[in-house]
C-alpha cells in the first residue's frame, strides 16, 4: 500500500482542504499566495500556474518533506490555456509584439519549473495531460514512480481553472486544485493509504460536486472524501472511463489496523 503522507487543496473562497470541508468560503478569495515563489518571478504568472505551486507547498509542508528534494508530478487538462488563449488573440489582431514572460508561463510545465527553481529542486519533475483522465494518469505517473526508483516520496499537483472563452463551451466548472504528497511508508499524522491502481469494470463512482463536476481534477475529490472516511472505499475510479483504473483506500484509522 501506499501512504498518503501530505494533502494540499485550495479553490476559490478556500484555502486550504480545512476550510472546504467545513464549507467555510471566503468570497474574498480568489487567488492562492503562492508564497514559494518571489513576488518578481511571480510576474506574469497564471492562476492556475498559482495553484499548483500552492497545493504542491503545501502537501510537501503537510508531509514533512523537503520541497527542495521530493519528485514531483504536475498534471492538468488543460494546462496555461487561459495565457495561450490571451498571446493566440493577441496574434490574431496582428500584434505580434508578444510578451517574452507571458510566453515563458504558457507552456505546460511552467508551474513545474517555477516551484523548482523557487524550492531550488533539481530532481525528477514531469509535466502531463490526458483530457478526462488526467487525474487518473496522473496517479499512475506518481505512484510509478514511486514503486520503481529509490524515491521515499512523490508529491502528484492536479489542477483545472475555469476555462476562458471561447473554449468554455467544452464545459463551465469552478477552479480546483488538489495535490497529495505519496511515500512508501507513513509517517506520523498520516492521512491513510491507497493501492497501486488497477483497470475495473465495476467501478465505485460517487457523485461528483455540482460546482466541479465537469472539472477533470474533481475526481481527486473522491480519494480526499475516502481518506476522511473510517470505512475507507473499494474499487475507487479515477476517471470516467467504461473501464478505469480504480484504487482502494484506507483511512488513517484503517490503516493502523492493517496488518
């Protein structure tokens, strides 16, 4: 099994996982502090470029591991589509005058370079997408990582913002971003464990939030319920796939009882 050492979580109106399930919005909210980064390399940066250093500080911080040494895994759908979205617009009214720091933020691993270069990381960091089933490839990156080189940790970032228009006709959804930081065994405070994923097809698939359920990272949302649950959950879908990979999950109190 694999332990389930840091949590990170932030959305609009909640920063940090505490704050949401407590339902405890702050309307005021709107943008994570990001405190890892400077202000100056904070220029130019996205939200969503935000939320992932964030979630990611914050697992590391909730696990106890150094930011500056632990793997890490940043997946999202849809990536920097809003700066993209903002230089494509600006190419199409002739202005080809583009900002060399808009244009280093719009690739996909921008946020993996930022908190590494911040935190002073220089090993293993990737940056993936996969549609709908991001957050469940970005699990199988993690943990195989984790279960096939020397690491003791890794810590997954997942994260969608709201896209901008005109592609929010591929679905209206609030911002989320979700991080776990993964280690091979658990340490103190723990927040459970969970199996390595395997393909199903009877799948659990509980409903997802309203407010998120298009959001390719809701189905992060589960494995957090999961671990809050004493009773834990079995064959937990990571997608929406006829035939996803699924994972069981034990909570804290689980597994101190596990032989």
């Amino acid at each position: 099994m694999i332990a389930v050492n840091g949590i990170g979580f932030w959305a609009p109106g909640f920063a940090g996982l505490g704050a949401f399930r407590a339902g405890e919005a702050d309307r005021d909210l709107t943008m994570p502090k990001c405190e890892v980064v400077t202000a100056r390399a904070r220029r130019g940066t996205s939200r969503i470029g935000r939320m992932l250093a964030e979630v990611t500080t914050q697992a590391a911080a909730d696990a106890s591991v150094d930011l500056g040494a632990v793997p890490t895994v940043y997946a999202s759908a849809w990536g920097e589509i809003d700066i993209m979205i903002n230089l494509l617009g600006q190419i199409a009214d002739g202005d080809v005058g583009l900002s060399p720091l808009r244009f280093k933020h719009s690739v996909h691993n921008s946020a993996s370079g930022m908190v590494s270069i911040a935190a002073g990381n220089r090993t293993f960091s990737t940056a993936l997408a996969a549609g709908r089933k991001t957050f469940e490839q970005g699990v199988l990156e993690a943990l195989t990582y984790l279960t096939t080189t020397d690491a003791d940790h890794v810590i997954l970032a997942v994260a969608e913002d709201r896209l901008p228009a005109p592609l929010d006709r591929f679905g209206e959804y609030e911002a989320l971003a979700v991080a776990f930081c993964f280690g091979t065994d658990a340490r103190e405070g723990a927040h459970g464990t969970l199996s390595f994923p395997k393909r199903t097809g009877e799948p659990f698939r509980p409903d997802l939030p309203e407010l998120y359920a298009e959001n390719p990272t809701a189905f992060a949302l589960p494995v957090l319920d999961a671990l809050a649950n004493p009773e834990g959950a079995e064959g937990l879908a990571l997608s929406a796939a006829p035939r996803p990979f699924a994972i069981d999950v034990l909570s804290a109190e689980q597994s101190r009882t596990e032989p």
